[in-house]
C-alpha cells in the first residue's frame, strides 16, 4: 500500500501589527484552487484575525476552513488546543493541500515546530518552512512590533502564557527559527533605513534562510510555500532563548496501547483515566470500549482531565468486541504503573 505523503504546514510568525493577516489573505486570494486550512491564534479583544480571513471573497476559502484558537499563546496551550485542533482537521474526509498557522505575536515557534512529534501527527503532517514577518519600521525603530502597549496589554489578557519573554527575545528567536523572513511595510522606511535592518537582519539569520522585501505582505505564494523545510527533524539548528525551559520542552512524546476487559460501567473507566492522567505526563487517550448490552462501540477520548465519550457505530458482525485505549504523552511514562490504573491487570 503506497504511503500517503504528508500535508505540508506553515507556520506564521510576527508580533501584533506585523501584517501577518495581511500576508495570509493575500494567499488565500493566490490559492488557484489549492484547499487551505488556517490555525488561527487569537484572544480578548483582539480577535478579528478571522473575521477579515472569512471575509477575503475566495469560495475556496469557507468558515470551515478556519480554525481560531482563543485560549492564549499557542505554544502555552500546545497540548490542550493546538494538537486537538491539528487533529480535527487530520480527521475531517476532505484533507486540506495545505495548512496555515498564524501564530499570536507572543508565541515562541520552536516549541510549535516540537510539536510536530506528536506521535498521530508526525507522520500525516510536516513543517514546510516557519515564516517570520516582520514590522521594517519598528525594527529600524528598536521597537521590533509597531505598538509595544498593545502587545503588553495582549501579554497580560493571555491568563495562559508561561514565559515572560521580552520582545527583543522573542523576536530573536522568530529570526532563529525562520525559514523565510518577510521585510514587511518596506514602501513606508526610506532606503537607508531598508539597507540597515536589511543588514542586521540577515546577520541573525541562519545560512540558506532567504529575507524578502514586501509591501503589505504581498508575496507571490510559490515563494512563501513549498519551502519543504521539515523544520521538524531540523530543531538543533534553531535555537531559542528557552531551549533550557522545561515548560517548553514538548519535543519527545511516546505512546502505547492498553488492553482492558469489557467495561459494564464506562463512568468507573472514565475516572480512572482521569486518575491516570493526574499522576502521569499524559497528553491525550483515545479508544473503543466494549460495554456488555451494548450493541454499538463506545468511544472514548480524553484531552488532558477532559474525557468525552459516545456510542458511535454498531459492532460489525464478526467484528472482535475488544476494549483498547492508545496513551500519548512525554517520553517517560511509566507504562506498568498506566496500565494497572487503569484495570488492565484487574
């Protein structure tokens, strides 16, 4: 059987005003007819990223195509928003050609590229190229995003974020972590001012990355996809201001298969999971319950203390009734001590 290959992603990166939904509307008006989904990374009051994306007048482009992410920087809500909305969109009939991620001016992007080793996710899915886009007049300024009080004020209505990056940090590690870097709002600086941040910037890249001057984040789109990057198996190369942050680190995850008897009581199940997760580095739990009476399966799958479950087809004649659950979380787990919490060994 021939293997599909893999979606390709990009991700989006820049502080508040940079004209990343600029740049991101523009592609979609460019798509020719390729099928894009959008990871949209938004909060408070700020949220109209995706309103002026639902509204750019592609009939490619529907509202459900669009996913908005609303809880906080997307980096610090990983395993609770971003990997469940990536798994929404691997799961839909009708696959996207691409998918687009617009990340919220505080997210440190080594950490979403990490989270490309999801075991579900790192072999349907890779990171074409991470795009960085940047303010040119607040760079020549020293002021890196354009209104540094609205990105204050975005900082402390984000009840989520775990790092107190500043912003000459975070927009270190944006250009660290590039694939392609976007010189943006250049037809509003004069030439000198081009030429130096020009020159500044190219010296933080790494070799091969490529800067481009844009005005109003135009950009042809066969520059700024099919960057084939896999920045996910090229992390070492990127370095980050917070590689040494345990808060960060979701590079390594492993998972396995739990095989438990028939379930006469699913509530009973669904607090010892919940247990299980309490006291082990688990991410994620999903699988099919066999419950005596029942004539349908019972499906159960869990995003952290989240446990949702519902009958979702009848057992196929001849079809083994069996009870398994797949644990996903970071490398380490203690899979005998997952297992007995669980009543395999009951």
């Amino acid at each position: 059987m021939a293997i599909a290959p893999k979606i390709p992603a990009t991700v989006v990166t820049g502080f508040l005003g940079a004209g990343k939904t600029t740049m991101i509307r523009n592609l979609i008006e460019q798509a020719n007819g390729k099928k894009l989904a959008l990871v949209i990374n938004e909060f408070g009051d700020l949220a109209v990223d995706g309103d002026l994306l639902k509204g750019c007048g592609n009939p490619d482009c529907t509202d459900d195509d669009i996913f908005e992410l609303a809880n906080g920087c997307i980096c610090c809500t990983v395993a609770d928003d971003f990997l469940p909305t990536i798994q929404k969109i691997l799961d839909r009939p009708d696959l996207p050609d691409h998918i687009v991620i617009e990340t919220s001016g505080l997210a440190l992007p080594k950490p979403l590229v990490q989270a490309f080793g999801w075991p579900e996710v790192r072999t349907r899915i890779t990171v074409d190229g991470v795009v960085a886009v940047l303010d040119g007049p607040a760079v020549a300024d020293g002021r890196f995003a354009d209104d540094p009080d609205r990105v204050d004020a975005q900082r402390a209505e984000d009840e989520e974020l775990d790092h107190e990056s500043p912003l000459h940090e975070l927009y270190e590690d944006q250009l660290s972590c590039a694939d392609l870097v976007l010189l943006n709002k250049t037809d509003l600086m004069s030439a000198d001012q081009i030429d130096a941040v020009s020159g500044e910037v190219a010296g933080r890249l790494r070799n091969g990355v490529r800067m481009v001057r844009t005005e109003r984040g135009e950009i042809d789109t066969k520059i700024l996809l099919g960057i084939e990057a896999a920045a996910e198996d090229d992390l070492t190369a990127r370095p980050s201001h917070h590689d040494d942050d345990d808060d960060h680190d979701h590079d390594e995850f492993e998972s396995f298969a739990v095989d438990l008897p028939s379930i006469a009581e699913p509530e009973g199940l669904v607090t010892r999971i919940k247990s299980a997760v309490a006291s082990h580095d688990i991410l994620r739990v999903k699988g099919f319950v066999d419950v005596p009476g029942k004539d349908m399966r019972l499906v159960v799958q869990g995003v952290g203390d989240r446990i949702n479950q519902h009958y979702d087809r009848p057992w196929k004649d001849g079809e083994i009734r069996a009870t398994q659950l797949v644990v996903i979380g970071l490398t380490g787990l203690d899979r005998s001590a997952i297992e007995n919490a669980l009543g395999a060994n009951d």
